[in-house]
C-alpha cells in the first residue's frame, strides 16, 4: 500500500512545486495569498455594478507582461501600474446596444497606493463601443471605508477614468 500511495504524493509535491516557481517568475503575480497593506493594493476585478453599466473584468496584462491573476482580485505593488483587462459585459440590467461578449478595451493607468482597495470595471454605458473603458469606480481604505473619487491624489491623465466612475 505504500508502494501505490508513494508516487501519487511524489507527483503532488512535483505539481506543488512547480506551481509556487511558475508563480515565482512573474513580478506581477503575487507569491503569498496574504494581503500586505503597508506594501500592496488590493485589486477587485469581479464586482460590477450591472445596473450603472459597469461590468466585471478580466485582467490579462500588467506593466506589459502578460498575466494571470485571480479571477476574483489580486495584490500589487503600490504605485504607477498600467493595467490592460476585458470586460464580461451582460445586457441584463443596462440597456445596451449589440455587444461582444469580451470586448478589449484601452488599459488603465494609474497610481495604486499600497493599503487601498480598488474596484476596477469595464464602464459599457456609452453608445459607442470606442468609448468604453476599464475604470475605477470604487476605492476603500484597508479597514473598508469607501473613500470619494474626488479625494483621491490622481494623476492628470488618470482624471477621466475617474471622472466616468463619478457619474
């Protein structure tokens, strides 16, 4: 019986391992699954708000590498952070016009400080597909308190991002 069970618990160890150097790699994937406030945002990618048009997303590009993060969120650095993600678009909730079902849109820059959440979404409400984009549209500090848009220390290039959140 300890013959059988031996190579099943080496192949585990084997996967286990790989996984955490596959990890390990990428400078945008974080290695620990604990929050670190004083060092790292926290980014959520898979709360929308259906009836403001404003869908969840799907990261797939951080700073120019591709990459493969949590579905539901994930950790960064604090700092500047140019983020390209799709948005899962639904009609139900927002009147919209034909969509496709995974649009790409233009990626989002902007400074995330380390110790805030931040909610990012694909805002679908405009007509034109051109003009839909990945934003910000809510930020809480470490202990959940929403914290207003208009108080955030943006960038001048990041204002119309938050701009579309504020609606």
């Amino acid at each position: 019986m300890t013959n059988r069970t031996t190579p099943i618990k080496t192949l585990l160890l084997t996967f286990c391992s790989l996984a955490l150097f596959a990890c390990s790699g990428n400078p945008t994937t974080p290695t620990n699954l604990i929050w670190q406030p004083d060092t790292q945002a926290k980014i959520i990618t898979q709360v929308g708000l259906q009836a403001e048009c404003i869908a969840p997303v799907s990261v797939y590009e951080i700073n120019g590498q591709t990459t493969t993060v949590s579905q539901q969120g994930f950790f960064l650095e604090g700092g500047q952070h140019k983020i390209k993600a799709q948005g899962l678009v639904s009609t139900f909730g927002c009147p919209a016009v034909y969509i496709p079902r995974n649009y790409v849109t233009p990626p989002i820059e902007a400074n995330f400080e380390a110790g805030k959440v931040y909610y990012l979404g694909m805002d679908h409400n405009p007509r034109s597909i051109r003009d839909w984009r990945v934003i910000i549209w809510k930020v809480e500090d470490r202990n959940g308190n929403a914290i207003p848009l208009d108080q955030l220390d943006v960038a001048p290039e990041d204002e119309e991002d938050l701009r579309i959140a504020q609606r």
